[in-house]
C-alpha cells in the first residue's frame, strides 16, 4: 500500500539517487560562494586600485598554497604577476568560469531531479492501477471510471514534478540563500541583521496567507474530479438523454458545476495575487534600505564601495531562492494533501494480494479436475438486499448443467459467484478440496471461463477483443539486436528502477501449445470454427466486403480482382440472376447508380470533392456550364424537391421514410420550401449558392429507387457525354484527386465489395444483397481468398466499448472469446438474450458441440433464458428467491409437479 506521507514515501524508493543528488548540491555550494565574493575583488582591486598604487605594480593571480601543521607554508602553483589590466581582465574571466560552472551543476541537479520525479510519477501510477487491478469486485459498484481515471493521468502529476524537489529543493535553495546571508554578514553586520529580519518576516508571512489558496486548491481538484464523472455519465448515458429529453437539464448541471469552479478559480486568483503583491513588496523593501543604510555607512568609512557592490549582487540572488523555498512549501502541503485524497480513494479492504495475480507462463497447478462447488453460500450486496441464501450447488467435471431461473431468482448471481465476479458473504466456493478465492488468477481465470449478458471490449480489433482472453503471460519474446536490443535494455532498467514490471507488450502472449496450435496460423481455423458456432462469421464476411482493404498487407486481393469480378459473373448467371449486378460500362450511364457517380465515374479522395462538395470546384462547374448540364441538373434538383416536400412534409421528423432518402433530410425540408417559393416568384433573383444548393439535390438520385421519373434518355447521355469532356480536359491537380473506374484495376478508394461487384446492386431484387452474399461465398471459396476476407473481418476496428457492433453482434463475439478458451469449466450467463429464441437453441447447441470437439468433455454450467433448452444439458438447476429449490435431470424434473414444469409449459 501507498505510504500516507509523500516525503517518506518518496524517500523510501529514491533514497540512493536523493543521497547523490545531495551530494552535487553540497558540491555545488562552493564554486557559488566563490561567485559572490569575486564582484568585490574586481571592484576593489583593479576598478579602484587597490594594491596598484604603481602604474607598474603587479599582483600575483592564482597562487595554490596551504599553511599545514609540521609542515608550514606549502606552495603547489606561484601564480602569475599581472598587472591592474592584466588582472581585472583574469578575475572577470574567472567570474565568467564561475557563471558556466554555476549554470552546468543547475543544468545537471535539474535534469536528474527531473528524471527522478517521472520515474516515481511512473511508479506512483502504475500502483495506482495495480491497485484497480486488485480491487474486490464490489468496489467497482461505487466508482466511476472518469474519476478515477482523471485521479490517474491528473491528479497525481504534480507529484513528479515534486519528487526531484522533495529533498533536493530545500537544500539546494536553502544552501544558495544561507551562503548569499553568510556573505552579507562577512561584509556587514547591520545589513546581514537588517536582511535576515525582512527574511524572517517574509518567512513568516507568506505561508500563513498562502494557507487559504491550498483550501481552494482542494476543492479545486474535487469539483473538477467530479465535473469529469458528470461528463463519462453523460456520455454513457446519452441514448437515455435523448430517449427523455433531458439534454437541457444535464446542460444545467453542467452550467452549475462550471459556475463552482469558476468561483473557486477566481477565489484562487484573488488570494494568489494579493500574496504575489505582499510578497513583492517585502523584498523590494530590502534594496530600499540597502541604498539608504548601506549608502550611509559607505559615507561614513564604515564600508567601501566593493563591499556595497557585493551586497546588493549577494542580495540579488537572496529573493530568488527564498521566494521559491517558500513556495516549495506551499507545493509540498499542496502535493500532500493531493497525494492524501488519491490514496484515500485507492485504500479499499479486501484487496487482493500480489501474488494472487502472479504471473505465469503456466498454469499454476495444473489441471483442476474436482467439482466446483458452492457450500452454504450466501450473497448479500451492499444495500442488504439477499441475492442468495444457504446455497449447496456443484458442478462436475464433465458434466453440463442448465441453470433455470427469472429476474432476482439468484441463476445470475449463481454464475457470477462461480465466476469470482461476485465475491460470497457466507460460505465458500471450492474447487475439489481446494478454497477458489485462495487460487492464484493464473490457475482459476484459466482453468475457468465466464460469459455473460453484458460484455466489455476493449479499443481495438475484432481479432484483439477476440483473442484477449488467451493473453495470461508473455510465452516468448522478441529478438532485439543493435539499436534495437540497446533501446530494449534502457527501457527494462528504467522500468526496474521505476518499479513497474519488464514485461514487453508486443512479445507472444498467447500460449498456442496449451491452445493445440503452434503458432497463430494454427490456432485461426479454431477460431473460425467459433465463429461459426455462434453465427458470427456472416458479420465478419459483411464487415470485410464493406471495409477498405490495405492493399500493403493483403496485394493477393488486387492480383485477384479482375478474376474475382469474372467468376461472380458467371457464378450469378449459372444461378440466373444476370441481372443482380448493373456493371459500370465507360459508354453507358448505370441506372443503379447515383447522378453523381456517373458523372465523375469514378471515387473522390479529398474531401472538397466528395458528396455534394464538388459543386464548388471551379473546372467540375465550368464543364457542366460548357455541356449544359448545369440548367438541367438545377431542374432537376428543383422538382426533386417540390416531390420531396409534397411526400414528406406533413411526416414527423422520425418517420421511416425519411431513412429511404439519400437526397434529404427532415431537417433540410424547411430551406428547400423557402427556396422553391422564392424559385417561384422569380429566378432572377437566385444566387449561385442558391442554384448550387438545387443542383446539389441532384446528385444522390437513383431512379430505380426514388421513380420520381425525372431522368430522361436524352439526359443520361448527357452525363454520359459530360463524363468523357471532364476526364478528356482534367487538370493535372485534379488527376490523383479522382479515382477513375477500371474493370482491369482495383479501386483502392472503394471498398471490397464495391471492388467485387464493379456496378451497384439491383433495385429489382428484394433480397439482392443476400443472393449477392449466397454467390459470392462460393466464389471467394473457389478463389483460395475466403479465409483472407474472414481475416480482414476480424480487422475491423469495433470502436470505444465495441460501440461500432450492434448488441447482437457483441453477445456473439462474447460469447466466441468464451469458446476458444481451452478451459476445464465455462460458465455462461444468458449471454445470447439479445438474439431470438431460434437464433438462441441454434447457437446454444452449436456452441455445446463446439466445446467437445476433439474428444474434450469440460464442465458446462449455462444460465438459460428458456427452460426448453434444458433437455440439451445432463441436469437442471432451478432457482428461486435466491434459493436452489429443484436439482436434477431434465426427465425427472419434467415429472415432477414444481416450478420447472411450470416454467416450461409458460
């Protein structure tokens, strides 16, 4: 655990580097005392004179001797005579050494103050993670994730910046300002008292009045913790806000929370320049008696001129290190009190120990092969509330079990208690005669696989979330060599140092030998076959045809595009359906396609000549003008229009129709009414951004689909015409900026599926994408490039939260990661209710066979949403009231007259 107090904390883990540190700034001490003495040795000897009262005097510079005991005067280097020009010019050169001497010990201290303070930043946060890793699941109920987050990368920044200075700062500033004290007294004592009284004030003062500022800075860092939870709330929760309309209301909230911090910020200002003010103040008030008092001792003989020089440059460097000690106080309390809140929130009971989460490349002990048990348990949340009372369930090896039970009967419950994802407050679960809270996280999180309804995925790939559940410990790793292996060794002793582990992210995680396969190759058609199971590989076909592939990574699909379009002709008409599929012919104007593809023919790249963009490119607009398009598109547009507003106006902004228009959108239905009215009255008055905007309409219409009867023969071959004239006269800035079609080439602008088609579905078919999908299987199968497409599926990138998957399409990928876990127990927990009751028995028995394939028989424990799925499992569970009212096999259970039978005539 986090030591409370930072100071010692900080010294714990960094007290050989602060010893050395200390070291240099005692060191450095000397070469700084000797920079305040020489100004007055300059002023005083070759400035003024003294000791050259004869233009040819010299003085002897840099003479080395000592007066030793028994030894006498020893001389080890006589110096060198120079006379009054001579020695100014040597003692200001020396001064000039001192300065670079002086520059180069700050230089270093800082800069390994600075490393010392990252590498504690860095342990200090890689704990505090360590410690989320460790907290007992309850803990979690009362978290939120931007808080603690925030408490992580924010908060306890200021305490790198804090760790150099801890030690070092007192002693290197209270060093500099006791020696610039020290040398004022040699030269005077009443300005060395006056000095050190103003000092003394200013010491007093100052922290006292900065005491409020640390109040304001607390509540400061609480309000503006609690502001980032506010905002990762609403972001969860931004469907609900929507749903109720209360987007006004969290704008309130948020307005009042700003209105705090603002008031707590200003505060901070007002206090903190009121002591920047007093502070300023005091030590200007010192110079002021310098000149007075020093100049009047000056006058009287009691001090020469050299001594009043050396003060008041002595003095100069006084303020400086005295402000910044004293506010190194203020950050020291500042630092403490922010380190106190953070590890208030990280000192939860019941942490787990470190070695419950080992790493291992192996599982701990084994293989389990007891049954795991529930003896008397019992679970009671943190409101009182009973999720389970005196339960004795078991689950043997080999044996499946159907757990039956509706809302707040316990079946939940029961596999999360089994699972470890809920911790039991009475009884204890066992595995054989072994506690499973006292195993390590190496043998039970691999021996045991849990899934459940609701499942997190991580910021990634579908093979990233997919394969996450395999990566226990790094199995091999890397080869590094030349610069390469030196960066690896820097960053292994800076992560011993920092007391994080070695480990390297990028080396194998996955344990193939334990996963039968020998390398990830091997273990795909593993996982292909999940996906199988749980009827996801569909998706993942979807999601590749409708990717765009890096060409880098996968150059066989553009070697196979042109043979790929060939084989899907003929496969379409084998099947008869040579009409599915309206190709793009350079001389022909596709009807399937929009206005605006068929005018460029080809993919915008950049985004000014995308959508409806493009009506702002001067040559795009000079051709239409030149082919007569122009009027007629802006015509076009028009009636566009005037039958969108006549269909669509009187329909709510949420209507389905809506979603069928690629044209418009509810939105836009206002601007368009206004413009026609105007159009009406006179076109005289028409601006070019108002033509611009009908024209625009034109772009996105489909005749097939939107039959509004607006494109005519004569003016398709307009487009067709205007095709040729644009691509003919093209720029040279514009011929990268367009993507033109080739039925030879492959379109890197487009996606799969636009590549493999080459033309547009047709709006004839009603089920035109799934015969599509039927056929092209087939041919992507006979092409050897149907394991690749599933490959570039799995590639596909599912957002913050797997947010980018529909909630079937996540349960499905759940439940896949469960199944390709080679473990001796899994545990399912309604994980298919976002499916239909079909979709759910054919993935439920699939995923059974799945798991006693190759002659394994793991343990199958399966809370069901229908008790008519339970004649696939050995024996029924059922559960009521958080209690285990009936245990036995489906024909004995469907005998008897209890809440089984009943749940399965329902």
């Amino acid at each position: 655990m986090l030591d409370p107090n930072i100071s010692r904390y900080i010294w714990t883990h960094t007290k050989r580097q602060q010893l050395w540190v200390l070291a240099v700034v005692a060191l450095s001490m000397i070469p700084y005392f000797l920079s305040l003495n020489l100004p007055k040795q300059i002023v005083n000897g070759p400035i003024q004179g003294d000791g050259f009262a004869d233009p040819a005097a010299t003085q002897t510079f840099m003479q080395i001797a000592f007066d030793l005991p028994f030894f006498g005067n020893v001389t080890l280097f006589d110096g060198i005579a120079l006379d009054r020009l001579g020695t100014l010019f040597a003692l200001s050169s020396v001064f000039l050494l001192l300065v670079i001497v002086n520059g180069l010990f700050k230089y270093y201290i800082n800069t390994y103050k600075g490393r010392l303070g990252e590498r504690l930043l860095r342990r200090i946060r890689f704990t505090l993670v360590d410690h989320i890793l460790r907290f007992p699941p309850a803990t979690f109920k009362r978290l939120k994730g931007a808080e603690v987050s925030s408490m992580v990368k924010d908060e306890v920044e200021p305490l790198g910046g804090f760790t150099g200075d801890a030690f070092v700062a007192p002693a290197l500033l209270g060093g500099q300002a006791i020696m610039a004290l020290a040398f004022i007294f040699v030269q005077s004592v009443p300005l060395g008292l006056i000095t050190a009284a103003l000092v003394a004030v200013q010491a007093f003062i100052i922290p006292r009045m900065r005491r409020r500022l640390l109040v304001l800075g607390r509540e400061r860092q609480l309000t503006a913790r609690e502001l980032a939870g506010r905002v990762s709330e609403i972001v969860d929760g931004i469907n609900t806000i929507h749903a109720y309309d209360t987007s006004n209301f969290e704008r309130a909230d948020i307005s009042s929370r700003l209105g705090r911090i603002y008031k707590i910020r200003f505060d901070i200002y007002q206090w903190k320049f009121l002591v920047k003010f007093i502070n300023n103040f005091l030590a200007s008030v010192t110079p002021f008696l310098f000149y007075s008092v020093g100049g009047y001792l000056a006058l009287q003989g009691q001090l020469d001129i050299g001594q009043l020089v050396a003060v008041i440059g002595a003095y100069k460097d006084l303020p400086g290190p005295l402000k910044e000690l004293i506010d190194w106080d203020q950050n020291r309390q500042d630092v403490q009190i922010k380190y106190s809140q953070v590890i208030g929130q990280f000192a939860v009971d019941g942490l787990l120990e470190p070695e419950i989460q080992a790493v291992s490349a192996e599982r701990a002990s084994g293989k389990l092969t007891g049954p795991l048990a529930a003896i008397n348990l019992g679970v009671t949340d943190d409101t009182g509330a009973v999720g389970l009372e005196r339960v004795n369930f078991s689950l043997l090896p080999g044996e499946s079990v159907a757990i039956i039970g509706n809302a707040g009967s316990g079946a939940d419950i029961m596999a999360e208690v089994l699972a470890r994802i809920v911790w039991p407050t009475q009884g204890q679960i066992n595995i054989g005669t072994l506690d499973l809270h006292s195993l390590p996280e190496s043998l039970s999180g691999r021996s045991i696989t849990y899934a459940g309804t609701e499942a997190y995925f991580f910021f990634g790939t579908v093979r990233d979330n997919l394969l996450y559940g395999l990566k226990h410990a790094p199995i091999t790793d890397r080869v590094f060599e030349g610069a390469a292996l030196t960066q690896r060794q820097w960053e292994k002793r800076e992560a011993v140092w920092a007391g994080n582990p070695e480990f390297d992210i990028h080396s194998d995680w996955i344990d193939f030998e334990h996963q039968g396969a020998a390398n990830q190759a091997a273990l795909m058609p593993s996982v292909y076959a999940a996906l199988d199971a749980v009827a996801l590989t569909r998706d993942m076909f979807d999601l590749a045809l409708r990717s765009n592939v890096n060409l880098a990574e996968h150059g066989a699909l553009k070697a196979k595009t042109v043979e790929m379009r060939r084989v899907l002709r003929d496969a379409l008409t084998k099947a008869d359906l040579n009409g599915l599929i309206e190709p793009f012919e350079p001389g022909a104007y596709n009807v399937e396609a929009t206005v605006i593809e068929n005018l460029l023919f080809g993919n915008a790249r950049t985004s000014d000549l995308k959508a409806g963009a493009i009506i702002s490119n001067p040559y795009f607009l000079s051709v239409l003008k030149q082919r007569g398009l122009a009027d007629t598109l802006f015509t076009m547009g028009t009636e566009i229009a005037r039958n969108a507003i006549e269909l669509f106006s009187d329909l709510p902004p949420d209507h389905p129709f809506f979603q069928q228009l690629t044209f418009m959108k509810s939105d836009d239905i206002p601007a368009y009414a206004m413009l026609l009215k105007n159009i009406d009255k006179s076109t005289a008055n028409i601006t070019q951004s108002d033509r611009a905007m009908m024209i625009r309409l034109s772009f996105d219409y489909i005749e097939p689909r939107h039959r509004f009867g607006l494109l005519t023969p004569k003016m398709m071959t307009q487009i067709v015409e205007f095709r040729a004239a644009f691509h003919e006269g093209l720029p040279a800035n514009l011929k990268d900026a367009i993507e033109f079609y080739d039925p030879e080439q492959y379109m890197v602008s487009g996606t799969l599926l636009d590549n493999m088609l080459f033309g547009r579905i047709s709006q004839k078919y009603r089920d035109g994408v799934e015969r599509i999908y039927a056929v092209a299987g087939g041919v992507l199968r006979e092409l050897g490039i149907y394991d690749t497409l599933l490959s570039i599926g799995l590639d596909f990138h599912i957002g913050a939260g797997g947010k980018r998957l529909t909630s079937v399409q996540r349960q499905k990928l759940a439940l896949a990661r469960a199944l390709i876990r080679r473990s001796d127990y899994y545990l399912f927990n309604r994980p298919l209710s976002a499916l239909d009751t079909r979709t759910q028995e054919q993935v439920l028995t699939a995923a059974l066979k799945y798991l006693r394939r190759d002659g394994r028989a793991p343990a199958v424990a399966w809370v069901i949403s229908n008790a008519k799925f339970a004649a696939q499992f050995d024996r029924v569970a059922v559960f009521e009231r958080g209690r285990l009212v009936e245990d036995g096999s489906h024909a004995e259970l469907s005998q008897k007259n209890g809440i089984f039978k009943e749940l399965m005539s329902a």
